[in-house]
C-alpha cells in the first residue's frame, strides 16, 4: 500500500491512524457520516503564509481564486488573513460580502461577464475587471458611464504560452476562449484611454492555466506581458500592476516537486526589475496552490466486487462529490484512514454513480474491507465547488478543524430539500 501524504504537515499519521491536525479523521468520519470533506485551517493559514513570505519585499495583493472552495467559512478565513478575491461571478461577489471580505480587494475574471454583474461589481466598487474581450470592453464603459461609475481595469492577455498541463485547464493558448489576443492588446489599451471617464487602467493580467509544475511558463507569460507594458509606455499608458493569474501546481503523488510560491514570486520579481518594472504591484489570483493540501474527502468502502478482469472497490462518493478523475484523469493518492497490515489487492475505486467515468482512483493497492473509511487527499481544491446532485445524491458536509477542535461548516443536503425547487405541473396544464 502506498501510504504517501501530499501535505504530511496536517494531515499525518498518529499510531496508525490518519488524523488532520490533532483530530482523528476516523473519529469525523463516524460522527457526521460520509463522504464528508475535511479541511484543515492550520494548511490554509500556513499555504496563505507562504504567499506573504514570498513577496513581503514587493508591492503585492494576493488574490483567492475562489472558485477553487468557495465555502463562506472558507472565504471567511481569507478575509482574516488580510487576502483579496479573484472572482468569476456575481455569486462569487455575493459571497465574499457575506463572509465579511472586502470588495476593494476583489479582482473580477471571466469571459461572460454579465450587465447585472458589472452593475453589482461597479456598485462594490470592486478593485479591478479583469477584461476579456474588447465587447467586454464596451459594456463597461457603458455601463460605468450610465452609473458615473469609473471602472478600474486591467486586459487579461492571452500570452499563448503552453502551461503543459492537461488539456482542459490550460488557458493560455491562442485556441482558448480567455483572454484578449495578444496583437490586440495594444489596440485596446489605446481604446481604453479615450474614456478616462468611465475607465482607469491599471494594470495588466494573464492567468495561462491550472495545476503547473515548472516555473517556466510562468516567466514566459511575465516577458510577454513586460512587452506589451514596454509598447504601452510609448504610448503614454502606465500600469500600476501586473496579475499573473493564478496556476502554481501542488503534490499529488509520490515525487511530485511542484514550485513553491517564493520560487515562482522571486523568478518573476527578478525579471521585472531587469526589466526596470520591478515597482509595480505583484498580484496573484491563487486556488490550488492554497487550498488543494488543505482538504481531503473521507469516503466509505460500501462493497468490494471481485471480478476476472478487474477488482472494485465501490465506495460512497462519486463523480458528484469529486469530479476530477472522471473530468481531467486525475491522480489523487487514496490511502485507508486506519492501514490494515496483511495482504493487498488491486482495486478500480469507483463510486455509486450510473457512469462508468465515475472513478477515484485505477488498479491501486489495497488491503480493506467492507465498511473501511479511505481518504481521498488533495481534494480542498475543485472538490466541493464542482459537486453536483447528479444521480439525485445531495453533497456532502464540509468541517473545519484547527488544532484539537473543529466545527461543521457546512451541514448534508436533506432529500427533500434537495427538489424543493421543482414545480409539479397543475391539473390545468
Ligand atoms: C481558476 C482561476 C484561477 C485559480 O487557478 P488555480 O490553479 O486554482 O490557482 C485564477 N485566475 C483565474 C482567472 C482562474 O480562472
């Protein structure tokens, strides 16, 4: 069995059980049921840390990128920590004025950016859009001028820069939908500073995709930005910032060395001021790299099918709790919540879901039983927040531990509450 821990700072062993900080998962496991999602404060507070570390001596704002967990508990302890938000949606905002954030620290992302949503941003007064199209371009300056509203802006540039990560989270790439072009970016600036009315702009952004493991792309991205800046200052345009987008990869397996955020914070520094930029603001939109670690998803083995060809581990959370190995074949390390000594069998772990993309984990060794609790690690990040009620299954809780207590921060779904929003069609129809 291959008893690897991603973050073995938080999540460890205690004489033979997994615990999260001071707590024992099995004991989480058997008093709120599974699957159950369990995060740590302690690896928030300490990845959040290494961030501020990295870029005491800059200007900076670190960003959450919050769709990776977007529990209001969650972007409570952000706001705590003195972070901004990198948002996509309305939602998103609503959320971080629930949860006590600021809006003046919020960086809004997205291609699809609705009028609604510009009008509720613009009455936050939120820090920066993040624009992405030069239609986006115009129904801000509409929108802003019909509220006497000033939008701050930054264009979020397409380096197309290849991040070499999976297909469906690199961003960055001429075909994706993100970003301005690149040839075009100059030519909206310059558009832009015809209405100094409506918008200011501050700075600019490029975010090229998610889960990067070298630093590489990542100075890449930063050159091709400082050249467009270096164009811009011809052009009398300055800029305040530079986003670089959120992406640093984490560990989820055995001998994987993702960077750290001082690798990636002091190589990028270290071309800005070669490149005479190195006042400007750092900003960076992170998710993974600060709650990927945090969080692990307890799941029950409910039956173990021995088949000819394949042996199944059928376990209580699916592809609606966890979808990252059905969408983006991801390898996320399971390992049993209390290790059995004794003879291993390999398993296909797969949940109850009707699909047979409704998988964890593929031919891993294991030795459990009926019953068993296994933990699914790395899963703080795009774990809860892609969850759905597929199969009509509600989600699962959420809890929090710091030190020896914790707390629930987000309770199970009810069935009925699960299809209270369905109409019944009346007699009349
Ligand atoms: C998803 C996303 C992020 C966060 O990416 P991570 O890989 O979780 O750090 C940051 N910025 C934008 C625009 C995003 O879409």
């Amino acid at each position: 069995m291959n008893l690897y821990l991603p973050n073995s700072a938080q999540f460890h062993w205690v004489e033979g059980q997994l615990f999260c900080d001071a707590v024992p998962l099995k004991l989480l496991a058997n008093k709120y049921g599974t699957p159950l999602y369990v995060y740590s404060y302690t690896a928030i507070q300490s990845a959040v840390d290494s961030y501020k570390s990295a870029l005491k001596d800059t200007e900076h704002l670190l960003c959450y990128a919050m769709k990776a967990n977007s529990n209001l508990a969650v972007v409570q302890i952000m706001a705590h920590l003195g972070t901004g938000f990198d948002i996509v949606s309305g939602g998103e905002l609503a959320r971080v004025i629930a949860a006590g954030g600021d809006p003046k620290k919020v960086i809004y992302s997205g291609v699809g950016k609705t009028v609604e949503e510009i009008e509720q941003a613009l009455n936050a007064d939120i820090l920066c859009f993040n624009v992405e199209s030069a239609q986006e371009l115009e129904r801000i300056i509409q929108i802003a001028k019909r509220m006497g509203r000033l939008a701050r802006i930054s264009f979020r540039v397409n380096p197309d820069v290849d991040p070499h990560t999976h297909p469906y989270i690199s961003t960055g790439l001429k075909q994706n939908k993100f970003g301005v072009a690149y040839e075009e970016a100059v030519r909206l600036y310059l558009h832009a500073a015809e209405f100094p009315e409506a918008v200011k702009i501050t700075g600019m952004d490029c975010h090229i995709g998610s889960q990067i493991t070298t630093i590489e792309p990542f100075v890449d991205a930063c050159k091709k930005m400082l050249d467009l800046a270096d164009i811009l200052k011809t052009k009398g345009i300055f800029l305040d910032h530079l986003d670089f987008g959120g992406g640093l990869g984490i560990n989820y397996e055995e001998g994987d060395h993702a960077p750290s955020p001082s690798e990636l914070v002091s190589a990028l520094h270290a071309v800005m001021q070669e490149r005479d930029y190195g006042d400007l603001t750092m900003v960076f939109e992170a998710g993974r790299s600060i709650i990927g670690n945090a969080g692990v998803l307890l799941t029950e083995v409910e039956y173990l099918k021995v088949g000819e060809e394949k042996n199944f581990c059928i376990v209580d959370a699916g592809m609606n709790d966890m979808i990252r190995p059905a969408l983006y074949q991801s390898w996320m390390q399971v390992v049993p919540v209390t290790p059995r000594e004794g003879e291993e069998t390999v398993y296909d772990i797969v949940g109850p879901v009707c699909e047979t993309g409704d998988w964890i984990g593929k031919d891993r060794s294991l030795n459990v039983e009926q019953g068993d609790f296994l933990a699914v690690l790395s899963a703080g990040a795009y774990g809860m927040t892609m969850s759905s009620h597929y199969n009509t299954r509600v989600k699962p809780p959420e809890i929090m531990v710091r030190g020896d207590h914790y707390q629930v921060i987000r309770e199970r779904e009810s069935m009925p509450k699960l299809f209270s929003s369905e109409v019944m069609l009346s007699k009349e129809f």
